[in-house]
C-alpha cells in the first residue's frame, strides 16, 4: 500500500494557495543545492547521515553498478520539495510572511531530476513545471481508498507518496529514477546562513509586500529571510511562473557556486553548520544510506559548476482542461531528446577540451571563415577596456545588431587592456567563441576554465565595430529528420555569471 504524506491540522481560514506555492518552490531551489553541495562533504563529517529521515518506497530501481576505484556509475535523483514548517517558530513564521501556523498537510510545487554522470564529469538539473498534464497512477491511501489513475496536474502525484510520485515522473519521462530526495520548508534559512548569505544580481530592484522582498538593483549578498523572500516572490517577473523559475535556477547556481567553494565546505566550522542546517530536514529513500552518500561525495569532490547544467524541461505552450484547470504540455518531440539523453547518460553541455595549464591567447579567425554556430545561440557580455566613455556601449549595440545575445549593460575594466579585444571563453563553447572572434576581426581568444556559457568581450582601442558572420550550412548528407540535439538550446550552468 503506498503511503501518502503525513497530515496536519485543517487549514486554517483564508489561507491561499498562493501561498502555499511560494513555500514549495523555496524548498525546492534548496533541494537541488543540497544534492550538489552537502554531498561533497559528507565523507568528512558522515555523522550527519544518521539525522536524515529515510524511508521505503517502491519503484526505484537501484544503481547496479557497484562504484570501483577511479569510476563510479550514473545515477538519476527526484528532488521533491515540501513546504513544511517544522520546526519553524509562530512568531518566525509571522515575520517571514508565511501566514498562518495551521497551513494543512505538507504539498509539493517543485520536483526535479537532478542526473549525476558517470565519474561526476557532467550534472543535468530538469525542472518539471507542477502545472504538466499528468497522470497519476493508481494508488491506495493511508486509509485504503483506491485512488483510480487519472489526468491531474503533475504536483497532484504527491498526494499519493513518494512512490507514487516515481512513478508518474518515469511514465512521462522514461528515466530510470535511482534515488528520491525531498526536503523541507526549515532547512532553507538555516543553510543560506551557514553559507554566509548567497550572492544574486538584480537588473532593477525588487519589491514585493506579499513574500517582503526588498532588494536594491545591483550585485550583492543575501542572507536567509531575504533569500526566502527571492525565491518566493511571484508578482515581480513579466510571465511570473516561467521567469520565477529562471530566478530560482540563477540562485541554485549561486548555492553550488558558494557551498563548493574552498572557503566553505573546506572550513571546518563552515562546513559544520552547513551539514547541522541541512540533514535534519531531509528525507530519502531507504537506499540512499550512509555508504552511498559516502560515495556520491567522493564523487563530486572535484565538481566543475561550468559542468552543471540547469533546464526546465520543454513546453509546447499551456491549455485549459475542465476540472483541471490550466495545465503546461510539454514539447513531447524535445522532451524525448532531453531525456533519452539523461537516460543513456549522454552529456547536454558541449565537451570540455583539456586545458591548458595556462590560458593563453590564439589570434582570431579570418573574417571570412564561416562558423558553425549562429549568433543567436551566442551570450556575450561586453566590458569596455578603454578611456573612451561610451565605447562599451556602442560595441554591445553593435554585436546585437549582428545577432548576438547581449546580457546586460556593458561595464568598464578595472584598467586599459590596450588596443586588441579580447574575447575570454570557457573550452566547453570554443565553436561560439570561433563565432564572436569571426564578427570581430583583429581580437584574440583566451580560454578561462570555469567561465561559462556566456562569453566575455574586452573592448580594445582598436574596435571600429562588429560584422556579419557566415553560418556553414549543413552537409548534404545530414538528414533533414536528425534527431535534435538536447543542448540545442544552450541550458544555465552553475559556473555562468549570475548577472548575465
């Protein structure tokens, strides 16, 4: 019989679900920070394993490849997040905006796969939108209703426990789930704290009474109660759920970026309140024990943010169904290629070269050369490297005319580069640095591990603007049915700058 999440008191009066979504999805951008920060400790302080909340839950299918020195096998998580309170104060939770004490049985609005590569060499995170038409399998209740399978919205699954919730995920997806990780509303203040506050960049300042968010334009430091309040807040993005989501996946970016840091997880009293703040709000499944942890933070000790991708799955636009409600459809051609990719253990991002041990600079290809990718899938941002004022600007407006994607306003460097731009790239996108260089003659390139998908241009003194670039056209002999490629949209990585 499968069981579903524990109840609380009624709901009390007047409480929305507006509400309760915002809590969801603040423990959900958590969930994933959790799966990609605190594992990598674990091996260093493993008493914290035995604080975590395990449980039984059918349908996993367990990882058969044991891990072996110098190689450990895939592995596919669904991260759920609940908005439960425990632990939480009234009087913190009249402060922190989150109504009232008797908000009802604990739900869901965030669920995403979080897949680990074979050797930690590649992390894929998939947003799974709670609005997707699903259907819920079959299940019985804790009081032994049988509950008929039916079209619902995805969130709906967790009413009926977490090996339902399995199960519905692997139908839509085809993903062979390994592992279930859910956690709770408490832990989040707890571990933005123990991290010594997260870094976002705001393009304008944001304000919202609902959630109390309050946060000037700029690059800057957030501590709990306001990161809550960021992740929450819904009436601030154009298209609220959609733009909300990209927030939230800037912020888990953000997270991994702080808690991989060597000044955090490699200080011990850091290290030690991240872990305290984490575990006692964590449940999982049964075999995900302390072995297991072991190895999934030996793992990802060496994890590369510039090699972990962040996506929501493919949407094909939204419909009204009558009981339902307004629900998302995916981009079942799309959504196919993203998860068989998963499935296969097929990396999203583009291949990392080797490095080098030391960047340096490579002239730049002849204008004439054509590229293999078009401008429009190419993030740029533009810093001016000169004394005339404005030239940034002008160079940024030039290089959008020509069609690239240009984040941001363009900034001054620190100091004079001289007359060559230079255009600096992470190895993983040398085809879209080959394509700025060519609508740039004269610059030079510069690897920097570790940069991104978004590459930065340094403008020189020499710039006298950007040209049209020639894409080569594909062969005759590539079929016009291939399968699209799952990185064809290039996703966020953890490593891109957060205010691009």
């Amino acid at each position: 019989m499968m069981t579903a999440p524990p109840t609380g008191p009624a709901p009390a009066a007047g409480l929305t679900g507006r509400r309760h979504r915002w809590l969801r999805i603040a423990a959900g951008v958590v969930s994933v920070a959790v799966v990609l920060s605190s594992a990598v400790a674990w091996a260093g302080v493993s008493r914290y394993s035995g604080k975590i909340t395990r449980i039984e839950i059918q349908g996993l299918t367990p990882v058969v490849e044991a891990p072996v020195q110098g190689h450990t096998p895939p592995m596919t998580l669904l991260v759920v997040a609940s908005d439960s309170r425990d632990g939480l104060s009234r009087t913190e939770t009249g402060t922190l905006h989150l109504g009232q004490a008797n908000y009802g049985p604990p739900r869901t609005d965030t669920m995403m796969l979080v897949h680990i590569g074979a050797d930690a060499g590649d992390i894929t995170v998939v947003s799974l939108p709670r609005d997707t038409l699903a259907t819920v399998p079959e299940y019985t209740d804790d009081k032994g209703k049988i509950h008929a399978a039916h079209r619902a919205k995805l969130n709906s699954a967790y009413e009926g426990g977490a090996g339902v919730m399995v199960q519905a995920i692997e139908q839509m997806t085809g993903v062979t789930i390994n592992h279930y990780l859910e956690i709770n509303f408490n832990g989040f203040l707890r571990m933005v704290d123990a991290l010594g506050g997260v870094e976002v960049c705001l393009v304008k300042k944001l304000k919202d009474e609902k959630s109390g968010l309050d946060l000037p334009a700029g690059l800057q430091t957030i501590s709990g109660p306001q990161a809550l309040a960021y992740v929450r807040a819904r009436y601030v993005d154009p298209t609220a759920d959609l733009d909300r989501m990209k927030r939230q996946q800037k912020f888990v970016a953000s997270i991994v970026k702080k808690a991989t840091s060597a000044g955090t997880l490699l200080n011990p009293l850091k290290l030690d309140g991240f872990l305290s703040a984490v575990a006692g709000s964590i449940t999982t499944d049964a075999g995900l024990g302390r072995d297991q942890l072991l190895a999934l933070a030996d793992q990802l000790k060496g994890l590369d943010p510039s090699r972990v991708a962040f996506m929501t799955v493919p949407l094909l636009g939204n419909k009204r169904i009558t009981g339902i409600g307004d629900v998302l459809l995916w981009d079942e051609v799309q959504a196919k290629v993203l998860f068989d990719a998963i499935n296969s253990d097929t990396p999203i991002l583009p291949p990392s070269p080797s490095a080098s041990a030391s960047p340096s600079p490579s002239p730049s290809p002849s204008p004439s050369d054509t590229v293999a990718v078009a401008p429009s899938s190419v993030r740029i941002k533009v810093v001016n490297g000169t004394t005339t004022g404005g030239l940034g600007g002008k160079a940024a407006a030039d290089l959008a005319a020509v069609g690239f994607i240009v984040v941001g306003k363009a900034t001054t460097a620190s100091a004079p580069i001289g007359a060559t731009t230079v255009i600096r790239y992470d190895p993983g996108f040398d085809q879209s640095a080959l394509t700025v260089a060519a609508a740039l003659p004269g610059s030079v390139l510069t690897e920097v591990p570790g940069l991104g998908r978004t590459i930065t241009v340094t403008i020189g003194t020499s710039y006298t603007g950007a040209q049209q670039v020639t894409v080569a056209t594909p062969t005759k002999s590539a079929s016009p049915t291939a399968t699209p490629s799952p990185s064809a949209t290039l996703p966020r990585t953890a490593a891109d700058d957060l205010c691009a």
